[in-house]
C-alpha cells in the first residue's frame, strides 16, 4: 500500500500553512473546518497579492537585471510571514506590494554595486538597450551573453568585471526586509507596515520609497534614465554622435526656443522636419509613436532651464567620448 497521500487537486484547498521562513518546514494538514473543494475566503485577495507581486517584480527586473521569478518569490515569502504574524491578505495594498518588490530588487543587486561588476553591468545594459532600440527586437539569452563577454573584454584588465557578471544570481544577498536602509534607499520596515491601521501611511512609505528609487537610479544612469520610470519612453544610444554633432545639436534646439519649446511644438503638431530631426537625433531611428513618448518625457522635466539641462545630459550620452590623451 502506498505511503503517500493522495494528490490534492488544483484549486482544492487543504488549509495548510505556508512555511515561515526558508529553513522551516511546512505544516499543511487537512483542517477540519475546511470542506473539501470549498474555496477559502482568503483565496481571492490571496491571487490579488501574488498577481500584484508578480507584476512588480517584472517591472523591478527590467530596472535591475535580476530575475522577476525570483524577486517575486522573495516578496512573497515576506507577506506571507507578515500574514503569520497576523496582517490579513485584505491589508496589504497595492502601495505595500510596490514599495517592499523593488526593494527586494535593489537588495539582490547590491552585490553588483561596487566597482567592476556594476560599472560592467552598466555598460552591458546599454548595449543591450541599443540593439532593441535599432533593430527593434529582443536579445536573446545567447546574444546577451555575447554581448557581455565583448562589454567585459572592451574594459581594462584589471578593471573587468567577474565572468556572468550580467546574469541575476540567486546567491548574490541573503535577502530579509528589514528596518536597515540599503545603498542609499529608504528602509522598509515590514513590522510597521503590518501594524499600520491607516492604508494612506502605507501609500505614503511607498510613495517615498519610488522618490529613493528614482533618485537612486539618477545618481547612477542620469537623469533621463530615471524620468523613463515615471514614462516609458526610448533611451540614447551611445556612442551615435560626434563631438561636433553634439554642440551642433545643443544650437540648434537653443535657437529654436529652448528643449521644452520643441517638446510642446512636436506634441502640437508644430514642429518642422529640421527641429525634429535635431531634437530626436541622440535617440537614433525611432518612429512616431517612440517621438511622441520621448517629447512627453522631457515635459516631465518642468521648467525650460530643467528640460535644457536633460536635453544636453541625452545628447552627452549619445556622444563618443575622445580616447584619453587624444587630441
């Protein structure tokens, strides 16, 4: 006779208990409360939480390089032990979910945030983002790699980042969400989220925590890099212009009135072929629909001096920089 039980199934079920922690052992048993085939009351916010999670976590994936899957898996553990600790599924909102995802994220990157491997992974990122943008289409796995073996041998050698150095890891952090701030970033202290009553503090932290993210991710890939948080739109592409391109660019949006002047020309229809064709050259080959994300996100911006300032840091990015010591 068999020793094992009688699969359990999909959909049905068994009021078990999920594990608390990694190295503890789950305790599901048939509750005898629990009629077989009932759905529990739970089992939808439950779905929401997880669906929510999942969502994040796509997003923090494409923003850091590491796996959504695992990121996700993270963040679930965390709020299924704040459900043991007595926080209902009902209580954790779509603020909560976003703010303690993306800080999984960055906490699984901070291996990457000293040196080589980050200024590696940087650069091989950009590549990447370049190729989809031209040829319009995504990089594979395989092509991916190629490119971060020609990103690590294009570097100094004793300046090149660790082989896979471009690959999420699973190993890189032990990740706990506590009360400690990591790499600048506001603390999340899921103890205090569980013990919040008032959903708008939630909303709140996580409100705070997308301003760190954001001016984390401007520290580190510039300004435009993190407006396309707040819009997508498409990124410079380096290396595409020459120094003189470069200044020529900058005089011209200047003598057409300013960067924000072209941004609310082009969304009006008021733009002509020469201003558009100046304003759009650091992005290389994009159609209508990529111009029109691109002139929302310099709106963003604000005042004219702001959106200048954002113009000439794009055009630096899409500029070939001068070999050291070269005239």
């Amino acid at each position: 006779m068999s020793q094992h039980q009688a699969r359990v199934p999909a959909g049905v079920t068994t009021g078990g208990q999920f594990a608390r922690d990694r190295r503890s052992t789950s305790t599901v048993t048939l509750a005898p409360d629990t009629a077989a085939g009932q759905p529990d009351e739970a089992d939808g916010e439950v779905r929401r939480v997880v669906d929510q999670a999942r969502s994040a976590a796509r997003f923090a994936s494409r923003r850091t390089g590491q796996d959504s899957d695992d990121i996700a898996g993270d963040a679930i553990l965390a709020m299924v032990e704040s459900n043991n600790r007595g926080r209902p599924w009902t209580a954790m909102s779509r603020g909560e979910i976003n703010t303690i995802v993306p800080r999984i994220a960055y906490r699984k990157m901070s291996g990457l945030n000293s040196g080589e491997d980050f200024e590696g992974f940087r650069r091989f990122r950009a590549e990447v983002a370049r190729i989809e943008q031209s040829e319009n289409r995504v990089v594979g796995d395989a092509e991916a790699d190629r490119i971060a073996d020609r990103v690590r041998m294009s570097m100094p050698p004793k300046r090149r980042p660790k082989i896979g150095y471009h690959r999420p890891s699973r190993d890189r952090t032990d990740v706990r969400i506590d009360a400690q701030p990591t790499d600048g970033l506001l603390g999340v202290d899921v103890d205090y989220l569980s013990a919040a009553d008032d959903s708008e503090d939630i909303e709140q932290s996580a409100f705070a925590y997308r301003l760190a993210e954001i001016e984390q991710i401007r520290h580190q890939e510039g300004r435009w890099a993190a407006m396309t948080v707040l819009r997508p739109a498409p990124l410079p592409q380096p290396n595409l212009l020459s120094e003189q391109q470069a200044t020529e660019l900058r005089r011209q949006v200047t003598r057409m009135g300013g960067a924000r002047a072209v941004a609310m020309a082009w969304r009006e229809g008021r733009a002509s072929p020469q201003a558009a064709a100046a304003y759009f050259a650091a992005f290389g080959e994009i159609d209508d629909t990529g111009r029109d994300q691109v002139a929302e996100t310099f709106m963003l911006a604000g005042t004219s001096e702001n959106t200048d300032r954002v113009f000439s840091e794009v055009v630096s990015n899409a500029t070939r920089r001068r070999p050291a010591g070269g005239r």
